[in-house]
C-alpha cells in the first residue's frame, strides 16, 4: 500500500486513518492482487488501484472523528460508473471484469 499524504486543515489521527482506510486498502488487495495507492488531504482520503485503462476509486471521509467510505468509482477513459458503498462488491466485480458496468 502508497501512501501519498498531503497538507491537512486541522488535525487527524494518523492511527484512525489507517485502521479504516487500511482495511478498505486490504479488501481491494485480496480481492484484486494489485496495491491500491492512498491519498489523504485534511478529511479527505482515497484509495486508487489501476489496471489498464480502468481506475477504481474508492473516497473516503472524515466526520465526527470517522472516516467512512463516501463513494466508489470505476473510470475508463471519460466513462464512469458511480457505486454507493453497499456497493463496493459490485464496483470491484466490475472493476475485475466480472460486471459489464461500463459496457
């Protein structure tokens, strides 16, 4: 896992981001076999993996002291599909090719 850290507004909790974000960072490892990439800037955080043409996005933020997962994107060239989180499932299927999402 990348960890790619930019200039934050206010404090975070280094420990927090990486309990969730790092179990986010995990999923898409097992379920993918690549190393997602991971942004933080103040209360936003992403997770990127690539193959290809297709990026899964996953964005992350922070409220209350929680991060939560926000949304999903899979992008291919200037299409993209949005997945809400119950959907992260179906984003990754399609992002390993098992979906027709941007078809």
């Amino acid at each position: 896992m990348t960890f790619v850290s930019q200039p934050q507004a206010g404090p975070v909790d280094p420990v927090r981001v990486s309990q969730v974000i790092a179990s986010y960072a995990a999923y898409l490892h097992a379920s993918t076999h690549l190393a997602p990439e991971t942004t933080v800037a103040g209360d936003h955080a992403q997770l990127n993996i690539s193959v290809g043409d297709k990026t899964l996005v996953l964005t992350f933020h922070l409220r209350s002291r929680e991060w939560s997962l926000r949304s999903a994107e899979l992008r291919r060239g200037q299409e993209i599909a949005t997945f809400t989180r119950g959907e992260l499932a179906e984003a990754v299927a399609a992002f390993c090719g098992h979906e027709p999402a941007l078809d």
